[in-house]
C-alpha cells in the first residue's frame, strides 16, 4: 500500500468519523419538504377565480347553473347581451388555515349561447349555493341585467 493512498482512507475516515449518515439524510429531507412546503403555498390569496358551471340545452330554453356557496345574491351580477351571459361578482371569505383555503376575490364566468334568447324573459334563482339561470329561447336579440329573484 502506497503512503499517499493510505493519507486518503485515514481522511476519509476522519470525515465520516464525524457524520451520521442517517441524520444527515434527515437533515436533507426536511430541507426537500420545507422546499415543497413552500412551493404549495401561494404567495398571496388568490384574487380571481370561476365557479363551477353547467349549461343544459332544455328545449324551449337554455339553463345554466352555476355553483356560489356562502355567497349572497348581492355579490353576483349576471347580464345578457344578446347571445353574451356574463356572470361575475366578488367574495371575501374570513379566515385560513393549513388544510381549508378560503375562496377571496372575483369571479367570472361568460358563455355564448347556442341560439337567440328573449332577453325580457330571462329568470334567474339561487337557492342553495346555486344560481340558475334561464334563458328562454326567441328570435330578437337586445341587452339586460337581470335581478335575483327568490
């Protein structure tokens, strides 16, 4: 065995003399989560989000329903211009946590209809977190907003 080889392993040796590899190893793991822990969390709330939605065709009508639990009619705008619905308004939900995000900010949702709708027959409800709306089909086309009813 060579002298400058044996300076090599009494090195070595010395280096793990003072390491755990099983700490070390715990060391870096927490690292890596606290690194992914991270990433997850937004910066800040989210400011703009969309409600979950569906739009039936139902013969002499079109529905669409839209999903905004614990938000208050008042905080909803809906408008049709022409074939345009837009849906939109805003929420602030108090409180976080680390598993419960709460909802903060806009919404929006806007859809083209398939056909014509008779804009002064549109009807729109909420109960129970959600909204519907009904666009009676027509043949003319003109622009409202439409208030929450029952």
């Amino acid at each position: 065995m060579d002298e400058s080889t044996g300076l090599a392993k009494s090195a070595r040796s010395a280096w793990w003399a003072g390491h755990d590899p099983a700490v070390e190893l715990q060391q870096l793991w927490g690292e890596v989560s606290r690194l992914f822990e991270h990433s997850a969390q937004p910066a800040e709330p989210a400011r703009h989000w969309m409600p979950l939605v569906e739009e039936e065709d139902a013969g002499d009508a079109y529905l669409v329903r839209a999903e905004l639990p614990g938000i208050p009619r008042e905080s909803v705008n809906i408008e049709i211009d022409g074939r345009e619905l837009q849906i939109h308004g805003a929420v602030e939900e108090s409180g976080s946590g680390n598993a419960l995000r709460r909802r903060s900010g806009s919404f929006s949702y806007g859809i083209r209809v398939p056909g014509d709708v008779d804009v002064s027959a549109v009807q729109a409800d909420m109960a129970h977190g959600v909204l519907t709306v009904r666009l009676p089909k027509s043949g003319h086309v003109t622009r409202r907003t439409i208030e929450i009813g029952n």
